[in-house]
C-alpha cells in the first residue's frame, strides 16, 4: 500500500472580513493517493482554490490538518520547495522581468550551487517537454501568448521534478484548440513522470479529458470523492446540475468513448 | 541507440520487481535526500561505475555534496572511459541529474550502462531535448545609434502628450465653466479628500522638523555675530517665500503623483481606459481634470499649513535656544516678511498643484498594459515630479527676483 501524498483531516478554513466571519470548508476530508489525477470540481466561491491554497501551505487551517507528502503543508515553503511541489497558477505568475528561460531556471539557480550552464541545459529540456521552441527562451513573457505563457509556468513548476503538481484552471483563457493541446501534454506528462496531480477547473472536457478522480466540494464538505464514472451519478443538485446538465450531457456525449474506459 | 557505439541495457533489473514498483520509488519521497555518491566497483565482468543515493537537484544543490561530486565524476568520465556506468543503485534520478550525467558522458551514451527503464526514459527526454540555448541578442553599434535616436524621438513623444495633454486640460476648463453643475463633483471632493486632508500629518510633521532644525542651526550661527534678533527675518523668509511650498509640493509628489499614474497605469493594465473611451466618456474630462482641479486648490492650502507648521517648530526651537519669545516673533514676523511673499508661495504653490497631477496622469496614461511598465511610469512620475517642483521653483525665484525682498 503506497502511503498517500496528500492527506487532509477534519479541515475547516474561512475568513473574517471586518468582523463577519465566513466559513468555507467545514470537517473536510480528502486524501490523494500517488499517482492519481484529481479533479476538484464545485460552485464559484465554493472555496476549490482556497483547497488549493490550504496544500500549498499559502492559507493557515483554523482547524484540522493538511499533510503533504509526510509533512503538514505549512512546512512545505522551505527551501527547495519547488523538488516537492509545482503549482501552475491561473495567470501563470511568470515574473515578468525576467525572460523565459530565466523564468524557468528561477527555482534551481536561487539553490546557488549548480552551475549555469547545467542549470541552462535543465531548463531548455524542460521548454521542449511542454512543447516550446527553443527560440523563445529569449523572449520577455509579456511577449507570450496565453498559451505559451501556461506552458511556461508549467516548466517552470516542473524544472525540479516535484512528484506532486497542483494546477489552478489550467485551461481557462485558452481558445479550444490551445486548449486541448495544453490536455494533451498534461496528460503525457502525468504518465511519463509518474507525477500525482491535483487540478482546480470549471472546465468539462478538461475533467472527462484528463481526471482518474473526481471530487465535488459542495456545502464546505467533499460531498463525493470518487472515479469519473461514480461521482457523475451522485444524488445532489450540484453534482446533477453540473454533469448532468446540458452541457454536462454533450461534453460526454463527445468523449463517450473515453468515459468508457475511464 | 545503436549509434552510439555498443551500449546495452539492462531493460529490466534483476534483482527488483516490475517497473511499476520501481517507478513508485525513486519518484516519491523527495524530502530526504541522500548524498550522490560514485564509487569505481571490479567484479568479474570488469570494472564499473556505481552511482548510488539520490541524483536529483534538490539533492545535488548542497555546496558539500557538489563540489567532491563534480570533482569525482570528471575524474572517472576522463580515466575509465571503458567502464559500465552502473545507475540501477540510484534511489532518485531527475532530469536534473540526468542532464549532468548526459553533460559528464559528453552528451552521447557512453559504451557500457546499465539502467532502469525508467532512468532510461528521463535520460532519453534529456538527449532528444538537449540543445544549447540560443545566444543573447547582443546590441551592435549601429542598434545603439539607431537607440539613441529613439530615445531622443521618445522625449519629442513626451513633450507631445505632455502638450496635448494640457490643451485637453485647458478646453476641460473653459467646458467646466460652460457648465459646472454637469462637473465630476464627486470625483473632485474625493480627490481633495484624499490628497489633501490624509496629507496635513505627514506635512505637518515634517514642516516642524524642518522648522526646528533650521532654527536651531541658524542659531548657532547668528549668535557668533550677536545678531539673534534676525532669526526671525530668516525664519521668515525661508519657510514662507521658499521651504514652506517646495516641501509641501515635494512630499505631495511623493505621496499623491505616484498615487495618479498608479491609479490610471492599473486603469490601463485592466483595460478600464478603453472602456471608457467605448462608452463615450471622456477621459479627460473624468479622470486628469478632477485631479488637476483638487491639486490645484489643495496645494496652496497644503503649503501654508507647512509653513505654519514649521514656523511653529521654529519658533519653539528658537524660545529654548536661545531665549527669544514667541510673542517677539509674532510681532517681528509681519514687519520683516512682505504680504507679497505669501502670495508669491501661494501661487507658486497653485502652480506645483497642476504640474504634480499633469505629470501623474501623463505617465499614468502612457503606461503599458504590463506590471512592469506600470512599476516604470510610477518610478519615472515621481523623479520627474521632484525635479519639475525644482526646476519651476528656481523659475518662480528667478521671475520674481523683485517682489517681497
């Protein structure tokens, strides 16, 4: 049995806005085994990101705990980070004085230690597996396409191999073909690296595309945590509405053949 | 990889179950990284490279392993050339390591190396992928004639906007006066708010220390001379005529100018100029007279406040010193200052209002929608503000050189 990578327990996280507290997760929890694509789904401002936020260690849990990979995920910010966890943010969160290969190099050149041309070499391996051309290693992010700009944080949250990538909307602001590109390569990244994934999406076709998991955060709980197939039968409104609906119906119609086998 | 000489693989280890279970190992478990190590092992099938522990960059980036490990495996690469390298004892391998290992083997396979599959995968990734990165643009001396060209075409620019600018101003004003009931009446309230009223602590403390300090300093001095008496005229005519509106002017450049072009640059990030000018509504009008308007009445006010201000700190500052009563200073101060310094500064005061907000909104306006041309324009309004404020003071003292004095 592979000890899991991501373990959270009794979760209740929320904020006070000028004295009005707000809960948004209440006894949440979620555990995320080695190797799985997990797809959280739930409503706008049902608090997916914020589920996010709370593994990367950028939120502080008011109650419960949040393991990640052995260690509580207010740990995780330490040097080196980057060998443990990839986060690919919405907007990318490329720093923009810097140029792509900078961008992508950040995170090994900040140890110090390695050398740079190891370090230039690392990173142009790394451009090419999400699909860039070498010769954008000069250009200024600004200069990108959103497309590209994904693709470069994605390098950049990979240079240092973490076992576990977290993906925020990785879709979102790519026109349809761009966006089934990006699918593409996040799925052959996931099974040649061996990497565990978590995604945050609104997107259908990206969760049939790509998901082994789903789970649905509605009313501050995990209401279902389970393959594709299951979740999509699950009796609450939100469940029903979101898959079942009509955009739910076609998305699966198209990918019928994959929710098969799935 | 038959072209490489005779490299064979062990496609799968011998001693350790299937692929899946190895994949699971060297992958996880980043946290504890064990030291990289090469050691040189002969054993009847000949000599042998044995690399062990974790070979992933979190583990190489420690100065104490990389140094010795770096050594070590030039050293082998170059001596044994014949030897097997021997990677299925390493607990992690990433593409990190991969690379350094591609780069150590002169970045072809080298004759004899055993792996697992899946090593053999990220190295295969880090051969088909290796290239160098392409060369920097480097700048030609003509680039950098053609630059400065541009940049002198860039000022031309500048004083183009900074014009039109001001004649939008001035056609807002005389629009303004058609029909003030139609103004941006809030807008400019809440200008004055927030540049004038949250500016009088930070003025107002400021102008006191100055004023102490000056006094103090000058005290020193007049008291040489037996001339105490004049601190007054000095007080006076410095803080009034002069210190009291440059400081003011200076701390509003600092505080409220970049405050404008970082409003409108992040108007302008956001797309919310364009959606202006598509509803039709003139920005001018909405966004750079309001400003120059608040500034334009708020300043004067800001700087008297300054001034009084710092005339109090000197007057205290002159009381302990050396003695000289507040209400000797108070009847000294009107017969060696002229009314006509007051209404010098405050005009003067009028005229650092509109060219501080003026300066704002051009940069603000100009920004890129980037961060980083945001970060530029806010730096460049507030250099350009300060020197402006300086310049048009020594203007204003030039022009005047015979009112007051």
């Amino acid at each position: 049995m592979k000890p899991p990578v991501v373990v959270i327990q009794g979760l209740c996280s929320g904020f006070s806005v000028r004295g009005v507290r707000s809960v948004i997760h209440q006894d949440l929890n979620l555990t995320i085994a080695r190797g799985e694509f997990l797809s959280i789904v739930g409503g706008s401002g049902g608090g997916k990101t914020v589920l996010l936020r709370q593994m990367l260690g950028l939120e502080t849990p008011l109650q419960g705990t949040v393991t990640v990979l052995g260690e509580p995920a207010s740990e995780l910010g330490g040097a080196g980070a980057a060998s443990r966890v990839g986060m690919l943010f919405q907007h990318g969160a490329l720093f923009s004085a810097f140029t792509v290969l900078e961008n992508i190099a950040f995170p090994l050149r900040e140890l110090g230690v390695l050398p740079k041309n190891l370090i230039h070499d690392v990173a142009m391996v790394k451009m090419q597996m999400v699909g860039l051309d070498p010769a954008t290693a000069h250009k200024m992010p600004s200069d990108l396409s959103g497309g590209m700009v994904k693709r470069v944080a994605l390098a950049r949250a990979l240079v240092m191999d973490p076992p576990l990538l977290l993906l925020d909307e990785p879709t979102a602001g790519l026109d349809p073909d761009a966006a089934d590109a990006f699918c593409t390569l996040l799925r052959s990244l996931h099974q040649e690296l061996g990497l565990t994934v978590v995604m945050v999406t609104h997107d259908l076709d990206t969760i049939f595309e790509l998901s082994t998991r789903v789970a649905v955060v509605a009313d501050k709980h995990v209401i279902v945590d389970a393959p594709l197939r299951e979740a999509i039968h699950f009796p609450h409104p939100f469940v029903q509405d979101f898959f079942l609906g009509e955009r739910g119906l076609r998305a699966m119609e198209v990918l019928h053949p994959r929710t098969q086998d799935v | 990889m038959s072209a490489s000489g005779s490299p064979y693989f062990a496609s799968k280890p011998v001693t350790r179950g299937t692929i899946h279970a190895i994949s699971a190992s060297p992958l996880i478990t980043p946290v504890q990284h064990t030291l990289p190590r090469i050691t040189k092992e002969t054993s009847s099938e000949g000599e042998s490279l044995v690399l062990r522990g974790s070979w992933s960059a979190g583990a190489l980036a420690h100065l104490d392993h990389w140094t010795p490990l770096q050594e070590s495996l030039l050293r082998h690469a170059k001596a044994d050339a014949e030897a097997t390298w021997d990677l299925r004892h390493i607990e992690r391998l990433d593409h990190t390591g991969a690379q350094l290992l591609w780069n150590t083997w002169g970045r072809h396979w080298p004759r004899h190396v055993l792996v697992l599959d899946l090593q053999r995968d990220t190295l295969n990734r880090v051969a088909r992928f290796a290239v160098l990165p392409p060369k920097p643009h480097r700048t030609t001396p003509k680039e950098m004639f053609l630059k400065l060209g541009e940049w002198i075409m860039g000022i031309e620019s500048h004083a183009e906007s900074a014009l039109r600018l001001t004649g939008q101003l001035a056609l807002d004003v005389l629009h303004f006066l058609r029909d003030p009931s139609k103004a941006p009446w809030r807008d400019i309230s809440g200008h004055i708010y927030r540049v004038g009223t949250t500016a009088l602590p930070i003025t107002a403390l400021v102008g006191f220390l100055i004023g102490v300090v000056l006094a103090y300093l000058m005290s020193r001095q007049l008291r040489q001379f037996g001339a105490d008496a004049f601190i007054v005229n000095i007080l006076g005519m410095a803080l009034i005529r002069e210190l009291g509106p440059v400081l003011a002017a200076i701390l509003i450049a600092g505080r409220s100018g970049s405050a404008i072009t970082a409003q409108i640059g992040v108007m302008r990030v956001t797309d919310e100029l364009d959606a202006m000018r598509v509803m039709g509504i003139r920005r001018g009008y909405r966004l750079v007279f309001p400003r120059a308007l608040a500034l334009a009445l708020v300043m004067p006010l800001l700087a008297a406040w300054t001034t009084v201000a710092a005339l109090l700190g000197g007057m205290l500052a002159a009381d302990l010193s050396m003695g000289l009563s507040p209400e000797y200073f108070l009847i000294a101060l009107p017969k060696v200052v002229q009314l006509s310094n007051l209404w010098l500064a405050m005009g003067k005061s009028v005229a650092f209002g509109l060219l501080i907000a003026l300066n704002g909104c051009h940069f603000g306006l100009r920004v890129l929608p980037n961060t980083q041309s945001l970060g530029e324009g806010t730096t460049a309004s507030v250099v350009t503000s300060i020197t402006m404020v300086i310049l048009v003071d020594a203007l204003f003292a030039v022009l005047f050189k015979g009112v007051g004095l």
